[in-house]
C-alpha cells in the first residue's frame, strides 16, 4: 500500500464513518472507496442479467423444481 496525503473533509469523514460503522479515518475511506467497487459491480450485473436473451429465466425456476 502507498502513502498518500489529502485534504479530508472531517464533517463528510464523520457521516460516512457513521453510515459504513467505522472508527478511524483510514477505515472509513478504504470502506467507502469498498463501497463504491461493489457498487459499480452490482450495476454492471444488473446490467448483464438486464441484457435480452443474457439469461433464461424459465430456466432457473425449472431447476428449482416449477411452480412453488
């Protein structure tokens, strides 16, 4: 890991830190920078199960045994 030296805003710091649970400030950016990753991750497979014909759903509910 590298070293790097920023201006924080300390108010904005705090919310996240009480929103992402966190204590120091060094684990409130790594969680938050976290979270902006999975949260790219998650749209580009919603996206990719949004694609027509990408999955088949009828598919999926047959493997789980049909109508439940």
């Amino acid at each position: 890991m590298s070293k790097t030296s920023v201006e924080i805003d300390r108010d904005i710091a705090a919310q996240a830190a009480d929103i992402l649970g966190t204590v120091t400030l060094r684990d409130t950016i790594d969680a938050a920078l976290r979270e902006i990753v999975n949260a790219r991750r998650r749209l580009e497979l919603v996206a990719m199960f949004s694609e027509p014909g990408r999955f088949d759903f009828s598919a999926a509910e047959n493997a789980w045994g049909g109508d439940h």
